[in-house]
C-alpha cells in the first residue's frame, strides 16, 4: 500500500455568468479614440474591438463597414481635434471590461478629454442579500473559479465587528514548540475528521469489540440538501460527484437515493413521510430528519431506526435550538452516532440567536454529560464564508454541511434567505456536470487551504484538536465589555462630532 | 560611529519644509459636483458668496467659469454657513450640489473616501485640508477607534495660534533601560517594515529621505538593506526575520536599532510570502535567492521556544549591532499578548512593537487579516496594564500599529497606552496609494508603489514621495499637537494611558 498525502485536485474552472463587479467604468460619446487608456490600464480593460471601426477618419463612433481597409491610415479632416493619433483609422474602443478593473482610476486621470468615469455598479449590490452579502458572494466565486485562497493588499478593509461569526477571532501562537511548524513547514496539518460513533475506551475484557461506527473524511465539510424550493437532481449529481472526488460525503433525499453507488458518498435523508420507502438493507449512512416532528416522537422513531439498521451510521437532523441540549444527551445515550443541527439559511436559530452561541451551549451541555467525544456533531445554515469553518469547530461542531454556498459557486447569486427560506430570483440555471464539480471542488479546496493557515497560525497539526477548544477564540462581545469599562460615560448633552 | 550616534540624538525639532506636491497625473476627486443649470444669468451672486472659491468668472469676462468642485463642501454647508450656500443665494435656482460618484467609487469602511482625500491633501500642501470638507477624523468601521472621541477642554470655535503650538512636545524617547544609546525621535512615530520587493526603491528611498528630514525611522522589512539606503542609515530600522533575506552582519551594524520580527499583523503566525511574479532578478539578489520563485519566510523562528531562547535571540542583535544598538520586538496580538510582551521585556528589548490584526500593508490572505488575533485597540489597554502591575512599564518603550490611520489613530493609541505609534499605510496613501488592494497581482501595484515592475516603478520619483511623506508628516504633527491643545495637555508623554480623556460611543451613535 503506497502512502498518499490527502489532496484536492484544483484547476481554474471559470463560468461565464457569474462574475461580479464593483465599480464601472463608463466611457462618455465623446471619447475621441485615442487609446491612450489601452496603455493606461495594466489590467486589460481598455481595448479595441477590431470589429468596430469608426466612420474612416472622422473620430466618431459608428459602425463602420470597410472591413477591407483595415490597414489603411488616413488623415483626419479636421484640424481642431486635438489629439495626435486622431488622424490614424484605429478599429474603436470596446467598451470596457468590467471585470478587470480594480479601481485604480489610471485611465480617468489619463484620458486627455475627461470621457472615462468611474462610479459603483449598480448591479453589485443585488447579489446576495443582507446576510450573504456581495462580498462574501465575491470571494466564493473566486474560491470556485480558482481554488485559490483570496488575497489581497493593504490591510483589512471591512467593519470592525459584528454578530456571530463577525464578533470572533482567533488566537495565534507567537512561539511554537518545537515539533511544530507552522503553514509553510515540513509537517502535515491534518484536515481529517470522524463521521460517526467512535468508543470511548478499548474493551479489554475479552470480549470482542464491534468495529466503530465511523467513517473518516478528508475535511470538515460535507454537502447539504439545497433548501427548499431547490431539489434538483442535476445538483445532486454534482455534489455527489465532487464528494466522491474529495472524500466526503453528500446529504441526499432519501427516495432518490442512487443505489447504483458501489461505496455510497451519499448519506440518504428520510422524514416522517417518506420514512417507509426507506430501503432495508443496510445503506452505511443514514439521516433522520427530526425538524417538523414533535421533540417527544423522537425517541421512538430512533429505537425503531436501531433496530431496523444496526450497523447503519445513523445521525439525527435536528433544529438548531439551545433548548434541546438536554434532549440530545438522551439521543447520544440512546445510540445516535451523529447530530445535525440545522440553522436557518441566515445561520440562527428560529428564534433569532445565532448559530456560534447556540453551538457552544449544545456542545458543552454535551461535554458535560461525558458524552460529547463518542458522537459526532454536523452543523448546517448560514456558512457562507471560510472563515465560518474554524470558528464553528471552534464553538463545538465537529463538520459543517454546506447548502447555499454551494448554490453560489455554481453561480447562483441571486436570492434571497429573508424570514428562513430561500428564494431564488429567476430559473435555476445549473452548470455543465464536469465544470460544475470542478467549481465545487476548488471551493472546497479553498476552504480547506484557508483552514490550514488558521491552524499553522494557531500552532496546531490537527483539525480535530480544536474542536469545542473556546479558549482559542477570542469573542468581540468579551474584549469589548473589559475595553469599555476603561472610559468614562459621557454626558447627555455632549457632542460626539467634535472629539 | 558613536560620535554620529551621539550627534543626531541630540538634536530634535526640525522644521522640514513643507512644500506643495501634486501628482503628476491624479485630477483631485472632488467629493461634490457642482452644476449650474441653464438659468444661469451670470449675475455672480454666488462667487460673492462661497468662501471656499468654488464660483469664478472666466478671467476677462462676466461668464461663469467651470465651477472648482474641489472646494465644495458639500449640502451641510446650508446648516453650517447658511448665508453663504450658493444654492440658497441663487436667485434663479442655477445651481446644483450633488455627490460625486466617483468619489464613493474610492475607498472601504476602514479608509473611507473622505480619510483619503485628506491624506492625499495633506501630501499634497503639508497642511489640513480645510475643516467641514472631510471627515478626516474616523471612518466608518464602526468599531475601534472609530467609536472613540476625546472630551477636548477648550472649546469648539477656539483655535490655537502657532506659539501654542510651538510649545507642545510630541518628541518620543525611544530607549528607557540604562544599556543602549538614547535616541529621540522628534515625532511619536516610525514608519513601518515594508520589504525592497514588496515595495519599490523609489517608496524605500522616499520613507528613508522624510525620515531623515523629520528625525524619525524608516524600517527595511525583511528583503536587504539597498546600497542606496546607506546615506540614510542613521534613520533606518534593520529587520530581521525569519528569512533572513538579506541579513548581513555589517548591514546590521550600520543600524541603530534592529528589529525582530517574530509575527505581523496582517498575517499573524503566517510567516512572510513574497510572490513569485515580484520577486525580480533584483529583488532576487538583495535576498540572494533564485529569481521568480517564491520567496518564504517562515513561521516561527526557529531558534527561539521560550523566553530564555529570546533572550539568546536579543544578545546576539547586540552582539552584532555593537553595545549602543536597540533591539525591538515585534509581535502580533494573540489573546496572551500581555504575557508575550512582559517576555519581550525580560529578554531584554528596549522596544515592544504590537502589531495589530487589521493594517497591514502588503498582500495577506483575507482570512488571516479579517480573523487572526485580536485588533490593536484591545491590545494596547491589556498590555499597558500588565506591564504597569509588573513594575517594568517605564523601563520599556510600546509602540502599537496595523490600522493606525492619522494623527487621531495615533493620540487614541498613546491614550490607551502606548508609547508611540508605527504607520505605514499612511505613508503608501501619501505616495498616492488608492487602497486598490492588488499589492498581490503578477506585475503589482500600478501606481508603482508595491512594484518592482520597471515601468510602474517610474511614476514615483524618490524626492516627490520624499516630500509628498515630508507634506503629511507636518500635517500630522499639527494635528497631533492641535489634539494636545485642545485636551489641555503640554507633551505627549502626558497623554501615555489617559484613557479617561476619551469616550467610547455605542455601535448606534
């Protein structure tokens, strides 16, 4: 058996419609040709369109028709344009491509006439919404298109903190031990998490162990079902192949499961209603979804599960809701192998609290009753960047499932997740299978490089050791309390725009 | 050598010159546009009634000239100067006052288009821009230093003359131990690391030329020490690394201070990453290394593990540097960042560096920028405080940075604790930085500052950066000591851990 380092094959994979822009650049009628803002840019958003001459010689856009007389120079007529070049017949300027400029507004500072302008595009704003923001659609349409993780210069540029993921960071290490590198060094960080029941301890009574419920994935993420209204079998077929490829697994409506996978990356999902067309032979993995039934059914339909599939992985899907911290350490004690807590879309609980808090609370009612290290924890809704990863393995998860960011890397940007359900602004265009896979793969790479160097920083080797390790991150709402006590209130009548 | 040493630390207080710098190709971006309509009758009401000589005639003639947006500032002139607003003097409803779009198009929350602008102005004539027509004080990061106000004792509509000014000190002991040379900087600020690849020479060599003008320092980062820096050794900061790209025993003896470089801000625990496009055959041998490759420099040392380890670390700096050399530490700020700097001390340094999560200057991962460690407004109280219970606070001198923007960033700092302050950014934006942020693209930055391309590196002359730096330096300074006055304060020592003298406002205010 040859020894084989965990890797995820990315390549650039991009898809024509999904491209976002911040600013445009606007070129004004009275643009004189020159192409002075070709040299200008550096990046490419000025150039000709050779098939878009001027009306010969005259300056002034049109289409011209004279395809023939491409290599002719002839003068200008009129001796009051100023430009040198104007009397040269250069094919005209294309409108500008967007999507290269990165505001540097060299070709506004350049343009000898004053026609390019600059403003911010209107359009920027209506991807995404108010919780999947445009900038963090960007950045997961960069992950998708590149593999890459986003760099970029001159510091931070974003508010200071917020709610939930935005009101955490995490700690470094200054100095690290010895055995340790950090994200450039010789040692492997390993990314690789647990799916399933594992033991506590060995048995050493004689008796023959069974072998542990668990199966091992490459990285902390798995795919989610879309949200409703979204059930397309399209998308299926790509988040199961890309699980394949990465070595994770995809949740999928049950009555669609293809059994045709030999070693199934699909965990199938049953409810209440389609819970008899569950199949009886044991399908490796297997998730109840618990949300639309009543907290006191549970019970009963799990220890039916128990015995209907005794060797099956079974994980319970589950609303988020601090509340059913104790419920779930009766589940873990009745046998469950793994818990899916499942957030709204905009990453909270029904009544409004957010996933990271409520993820705690659910993991140290757990590591309480002694029981937190033996099960699995999934948490799904509202990740929508890399950084949400960490931080909420940090809080407690064991793995993430991932829905809507999904959506968006296949260049889906146009939604809503507004009162917990999605709503999609037009038809849902899914791109071709291999390229759609590809995407799916370099986000999933992205997000695990990105995963790395939160590790490396940190001095760790291992994604599982910090797991529910709070002590690693630093929340907003703490460092503020201590920060504030330090000053004086100020008084009612006073100023705060002079100071 | 030590005769020079000697010489320069004791005279402070120039007076550089300031003088007026535009850049060659950047039309100021006004904040407003204003327009007339086609009732304009010429009449000229409105050139009698702008102070800020927006409206002029066409010389010669009784026509309006092209309106100067530039000086405009904006509607809230009608609550602010109500007999002077144009568009209210109008007889004939002619002119109009609208935001410039490309004004918004500039900018983000940390570095608002407004901040801009007025540092770019400051580059520009080496003084404040005209009050009312940025908000130059905050941004709109809604957090930080932005929420922070200082509770001035004298009154809004006081100004201070420029005697009052004169007689505030804003100069910064740098060594408080008993061993090294003692040095005073003339202004509570140094410019921070930024590599010979990371930027280019002209930037280098502009930093090292305003420091040397203002008695201050320029740090190298860690990519060699250029030949042509060496007239300005006295005012360099020789940083070392991991790398140790271009570390060499008598660049080190050259310095008066030597930094270490155990983390950075923007990239805490991440080490150093110099991409391969901007590693040219130049760059490439100043680091003697292969060129186009990509350059690491890795985190962490691994030649220090423990106090006693650094403490190794800081002997061998002087051991090099000779007996007078200061040694800073620069660490980033993880939760036990007090912890980390009371280390610092006993190993020895004189200058303890926080490098806050959010500055930064070159290219980062966004994740590491965004999430990594703690912002520096947290730390600087933390660290303050710990080494004041410790005893040690007045042996050792604190400076903060990442996110330090202008002279109000810098006096909160020194309120919550620190010493003195490192800026960077600021001294980029002066050179005419946009905050494109594509520090990182194959060729890098187009206005030739974090380049090494040849054809980008031309627009930046060394002696226009020189004094488009020397330009904001002065302005800072007068903002700064203005920021003194107005507390009631005579020096800046004075102001070192007054936090009571500030308020920190809620998000929603």
């Amino acid at each position: 058996m040859s020894y084989k380092r965990y890797h995820i094959e990315t390549k650039t994979a991009p898809l024509e419609n999904a491209q976002i822009f911040k600013t445009i650049v606007n070129r004004a009628d009275f643009c004189i040709n020159c192409g002075i803002c070709q040299t200008a840019c550096p990046y490419d958003v000025h150039e000709r369109n050779p098939d878009y001459r001027s009306i010969k010689g005259s300056g002034v856009r049109g289409q011209g028709s004279e395809k023939e007389n491409t290599s002719s120079f002839v003068p200008h007529p009129s001796p009051l344009t100023p430009h040198p070049f104007s009397w040269i017949d250069l094919p005209q300027m294309a409108s500008p491509k967007n999507a290269n400029c990165t505001t540097c507004f060299h070709c506004v500072n350049e343009c000898p006439v004053g026609a390019l302008s600059l403003a911010a595009n209107p359009d920027y704003k209506t991807h995404g919404d108010d919780y999947y923001q445009t900038q963090k659609v960007e950045a997961i349409l960069f992950e998708a298109k590149t593999g890459r993780v986003p760099v970029s210069g001159a510091g931070y540029r974003g508010p200071f903190a917020g709610k939930g993921f935005d009101g955490i960071w995490t700690d470094m290490s200054e100095i690290v031990r010895p055995t340790r590198d950090g994200i450039h060094g010789r040692e492997w960080i390993s990314t690789a998490v647990y799916l399933g029941r594992r033991p506590k301890r060995l048995a050493l009574n004689g008796k023959t162990q069974a072998a542990p419920r668990c199966r091992e994935l490459g990285v902390p993420i798995i795919f989610n079902q879309a949200p409703p209204p979204v059930n397309d079998p399209e998308l299926t077929a790509i988040l199961l192949e890309a699980a394949q490829a990465v070595g994770t697994l995809a949740i999928v409506e049950g009555t669609s499961w293809p059994a045709g996978w030999a070693s199934p990356p699909a965990i199938p999902s049953f409810n209440e209603k389609t819970w008899l067309r569950a199949p009886e032979t044991n399908p490796g993995l297997l998730e109840l979804d618990f949300c639309d039934i009543y907290p006191e059914d549970w019970l009963g339909l799990l220890k039916e599960a128990k015995t209907r599939w005794p060797q099956t992985i079974i994980i319970i899907k589950v609303p988020l809701d601090p509340k059913l911290a104790y419920s779930l350490v009766r589940f873990a004690e009745e046998g469950v192998d793994a818990i899916h807590l499942a957030a709204t879309p905009q990453g909270t609980t029904k009544e409004g609290e957010h996933l990271t808090s409520t993820v705690k609370t659910i993991d140290e009612t757990l590591v309480d009753h002694g029981i937190r290290d033996e099960i699995s924890i999934i948490v799904s809704g509202g990740i929508a960047a890399a950084d949400h990863l960490p931080k909420l393995i940090l809080c407690g998860a064991d793995m993430v499932a991932i829905d809507v960011a999904c959506l968006i890397a296949l260049g889906i940007t146009k939604f809503s997740t507004e009162r917990g359900a999605l709503k999609l602004q037009g038809p849902l265009m899914i791109p071709p299978k291999t390229l759609g896979v590809q995407r799916i793969k370099n986000l999933v790479g992205s997000w695990r490089d990105q995963l790395l160097e939160i590790l490396g920083a940190m001095g760790m080797r291992d994604v599982v050791r910090i797991t529910g390790d709070t002590g690693r991150m630093m929340l907003h709402e703490d460092l503020d309390k201590e920060f504030r006590a330090l000053f004086p209130k100020p008084p009612n009548n006073w100023d705060p725009t002079y100071g | 050598m030590d005769n020079l040493r000697q010489s320069t630390a004791t005279t402070h207080n120039p007076q550089p010159t300031t003088s007026h710098a535009p850049h060659h190709a950047w039309k100021k971006i006004s904040k407003w546009r204003v327009g007339y309509t086609n009732n304009c009758i010429d009449c000229g009401l409105c050139v009698l009634a702008c102070p800020y000589g927006v409206h002029q005639r066409l010389p010669g003639t009784l026509k309006m000239a092209a309106p100067k947006n530039s000086g405009c500032i904006g509607p809230q002139c009608e609550s602010i100067l109500p007999d002077n607003y144009c568009v209210k003097q109008c007889p004939y409803d002619a002119i109009t006052v609208t935001p410039n779009e490309e004004f918004e198009a500039l900018g983000d929350p940390r570095y608002t288009p407004d901040l801009l602008a007025s540092l770019w102005h400051m580059a520009e004539y080496g003084e404040a821009p005209p009050e009312h027509l940025y908000e130059r004080r905050i941004g709109k990061s809604g957090g930080g230093f932005d929420l922070m106000r200082f509770n001035f004792k004298r009154l809004r509509n006081e100004r201070p003359t420029s005697r009052d000014l004169d007689n505030i000190s804003i100069s910064l002991d740098l060594n408080r131990r008993a061993y090294g040379s003692k040095i005073k900087i003339s202004v509570p600020w140094y410019g921070g690391g930024m590599s010979y690849g990371s930027v280019s020479l002209s930037v280098m060599l502009a930093r090292a030329m305003a420091a040397k003008a203002w008695n201050t320092f320029t740090s190298t980062g860690e990519g060699g020490y250029p030949k042509e820096l060496t007239p300005y050794k006295d005012y360099i900061i020789t940083q070392i690394a991991t790398g140790m790209f271009g570390v060499r025993e008598e660049t080190a003896g050259w310095a008066k201070i030597i930094e270490i470089k155990y983390a950075q801000g923007a990239k805490p625990g991440l080490g150093g990453h110099l991409l391969s496009d901007k590693n040219t055959p130049d760059v490439a041998r100043m680091r003697e290394a292969v060129p186009y490759t990509s350059l690491f420099s890795p985190f962490p040392f691994h030649s220090v593990y423990s106090v006693e380890d650094h403490k190794k670390h800081v002997d061998w700096m002087m051991t090099m540097g000779g007996s007078k050399i200061l040694v800073s530490a620069k660490v980033s700020t993880p939760t036990d960042v007090d912890m980390v700097a009371v280390g610092c001390y006993y190993g020895g340094v004189h200058i303890i560096h926080l490098d806050g999560s959010y500055g930064g200057t070159g290219a980062a991962p966004d994740i590491a920028k965004k999430n990594i460690a703690m912002p520096i407004e947290y730390a600087i109280p933390k660290v303050h405080r710990f080494l004041n219970e410790e005893g040690i606070r007045d042996e050792i001198t604190l400076i903060a940075s990442g996110g330090i923007r202008n002279a109000w960033d810098m006096a909160k700092a020194i309120a919550l604790g620190a010493d003195g302050c490192v800026i960077g950014t600021t001294d980029i934006v002066a050179v005419n930085c946009t905050r494109c942020g594509n520090c990182e693209k194959g060729r890098g930055c187009q206005h030739g500052i974090a380049s090494t391309d040849p054809e980008f590196t031309e627009q930046i002359s060394p002696e226009w950066g020189a004094q488009r730096i020397i330009n904001l330096y002065n302005a800072l300074s007068l903002d700064l000591k203005e920021i003194l006055w107005r507390l009631g304060l005579n020096s800046i020592q004075e102001l070192r851990g007054r936090h009571d003298l500030l308020y920190y406002l809620n998000d929603h205010q």
